[in-house]
C-alpha cells in the first residue's frame, strides 16, 4: 500500500495519456500518401546521413594522425632547442670563468 499511493497520480497521468492516443484521428488520406510518397525521399536522405558520418570518422581518423605527427616534430624541436640551451647555459658557465679568472689574474 506505501508503495501505491505515491504511485497513484502516475497511474492517473498514464491513464489519461492513454486516452489522448486512443482519441487522437488518423490523418487524412492524402496526408498518409504524402507520407508514403516522402519514403523514397527520407531512405536516400538516411543514406546521405551514414555517408556523411563515415566521412567525418575518416576526416577524423585523418586529423588525430596529423595531430601525432605535429606533437611528434614539436617535441622533437623542443629536445632541440632544450639540447642548445644546456649547451649555451655550459659555455655561458665556462666564459664567466675564464673572465674571472682574468679579472682575478690582473688584481694580483
């Protein structure tokens, strides 16, 4: 009973739906052969639709291995410049070095 009361006002909306459909008229018969006529129409339509989706998974497919080459070459590059800039940050070492050894040589 706890679980039919809550329930009730579903079983009268249902209900009611029910007899909405139940009362609703068929269309006319010129509007049920416009209807059947468009069927032709509506099948090549769904065709063009599963073309169409076939051809954007391909456009798709196509992109994310565009998208893994252009991650490839980036990160390659940036090994690159991350390979020059320990280089550069070496000899930036080894300069200031030598000029303060140059310096420390003329104060003495």
């Amino acid at each position: 009973m706890a679980l039919i009361l809550p329930s009730a006002l579903a079983y009268q909306q249902m209900s009611s739906l029910l007899l909405a459909v139940r009362d609703t008229p068929f269309p006319e018969e010129t509007v049920s052969a416009e209807i059947a006529n468009a069927l032709p129409e509506v099948a090549r339509v769904q065709l063009e639709v599963i073309e169409k989706d076939r051809e954007v998974d391909e456009l798709v497919r196509q992109s994310v291995g565009v998208l893994e080459r252009w991650y490839v070459v980036v990160e390659g590059f940036n090994a690159c410049v991350a390979e020059w800039d320990g280089r550069l940050r070496e000899v930036e070492i080894h300069v200031s070095r030598r000029e303060k050894g140059l310096r420390d040589a003329e104060t003495y």
